[in-house]
C-alpha cells in the first residue's frame, strides 16, 4: 500500500476501503501495470531495450515460474529501473492464486501491446489508432477489472463499457500531460486534433463509462469505479477552463463526496 501510495494519488483511496482478496488483487494488478509502464516511459532506456525487457515481462507471465523468470530478467537493470518496477516480482506474489490467472493473463497482454507500440513509435494519426492505443494502456485494465468483480462475487457487467472506462481515463490523462508528452517527442493526438477534439474523445468515452458504472450493483465495484470516475470529470472540466490538475483540496472533497 505504500507503494500504491507512491504511485497513484487517484487509485490509492478507492483500493485501500476495498474487501480483502478484491484489494489484494486489484493492488497486484495495479502496481504490476504500473511496473511495465514505467518500462514503457522510461527517458533513458533505449527504445530497443524497453521492447527487449516488455517482451521478457510478456514471455515470463506465460511461464509456470513467473517471479524467477522475472527477477532474472529485471536485475542487470537495478541501477535504471525505479522501485516499482524492480519490485514485480513482489507485486505479482501479491495477487490471490485464484484471481492470478486474470492478472497474469492481462499483465502479459499488455506487457506486449506495449513493445508494439514503442517499437512504432507511438505513431497515431488516426482515431482509430487512438482507439487502439487507449485499449492497449487502459480499456483492458477496464476489462480486466470486470472480470476481476465478476471473480470477486459474481457482480456482472458490460465489457464494452468497460473499456470506455478505461479508455476515458487514460484520455484525461493525455489531455493533462499533453506539454510534457510533447517535450518528450510523443504526440497521441491523432493528425488534425486540438484540445478541442480530444475534449470530445474524452467525453464520450467518460459518458459509456458513467453508464458502466450506473449498471453495476452496489457492492466493491460500484464503490471502487466512482471515485476514478468523478476524478476524471473534474479534471477534463478543469482543463476546459485552463486548468491542468486537481488539488489535493478539491480530490479529498469529490472522493467525500462520492463515498458519502
């Protein structure tokens, strides 16, 4: 939980009021994503060695020995690599054996969506291509997320909206650092879009996701979605206005709010 504290200001609340074994699961799930991200995002590793290391992490979690294939696979890079990152093996062990095999399998999928993405150069020019990006970081945590409620205690939900979910949180999150993915060389705005247009991928994404959110039953789920969920309407609003991310003041009132 420190970790996850480190490392996420908007999910850390939501998973640490969550029923043990969801939480547990949902911790290693998140801090494994978090893990590879890093990889992903990494400003001094080569694009060569981040598909290299993402392919490992692919091939490791579809191995019967995952934290041995992992420590071995991570370990020349102690002195590059942050924390989080050199700690999955940790945050593997961390999951429930009955709900690993839902992690494992989302956490390999990604791990090589990702290695396509770098080695293309995160090229988007269309909204398809956006479309396909957004799944790849964040419309399968949605789907995996279902499957993990639907394990929990049997809560249904739609797939579909599940990955507008995701998708509409991670766009909120390519709105907010859209000067720092630039600095960097990355744009995931696809050719022809402003702020304007990706305001609207935004918000049609988060619109799905509300309707998710709304057919859940009241339970771990539903308690666990809103949060994230209102964070990201307040933020795409904020920066609407001009505004770029929420204070620590008004994320303790909307989640107040929202849990209340």
């Amino acid at each position: 939980m420190t970790m996850l504290k480190k490392t996420s200001r908007t999910f850390y609340i939501p998973i640490s009021h969550m029923e043990f074994g969801l939480k547990e699961a949902v911790t290693s799930a998140y801090l494994c994503m978090r893990a590879i991200d890093e990889i992903e995002d990494h400003e001094e590793l080569s694009d060569k060695l981040k598909v290299e290391l993402l392919l490992g992490v692919h091939d490791a979690f579809q191995t019967a020995h995952i934290t041995e294939a992992i420590r071995k696979l991570l370990s020349p890079y102690r002195a590059v690599l942050p924390a989080v990152t050199m700690q999955l093996d940790e945050w593997v062990a961390l999951c429930p054996s009955s709900g690993a095999p839902i992690v494992n399998r989302y956490i390999a999928k990604m791990a090589l969506q990702m290695s396509e993405w770098v080695q293309n150069g995160w090229n988007i020019q269309s909204e398809e291509d956006l479309d396909r990006y957004t799944y790849s970081v964040a419309g399968m945590v949605g789907e995996m997320l279902s499957e993990l409620w639907l394990w929990h205690d049997g809560t249904q939900s739609d797939l579909t909206k599940a990955v507008a979910f995701g998708r509409g949180l991670q766009a909120v999150n390519i709105l907010r650092n859209r000067s720092e993915d630039i600095k960097r060389g990355v744009d995931f705005f696809p050719d022809g879009w402003g702020f304007k247009e990706m305001q609207q991928y935004t918000r049609r994404n988060l619109q799905q996701a509300d309707s998710y959110v709304a057919d859940l039953k009241d339970g771990p789920a539903s308690k666990f979605c809103k949060i994230p969920l209102a964070l990201a309407h307040a933020t795409v609003n904020l920066i609407s206005t001009g505004g770029s991310k929420l204070t620590r003041d008004t994320v303790l009132k909307i989640v107040s709010r929202v849990t209340g």
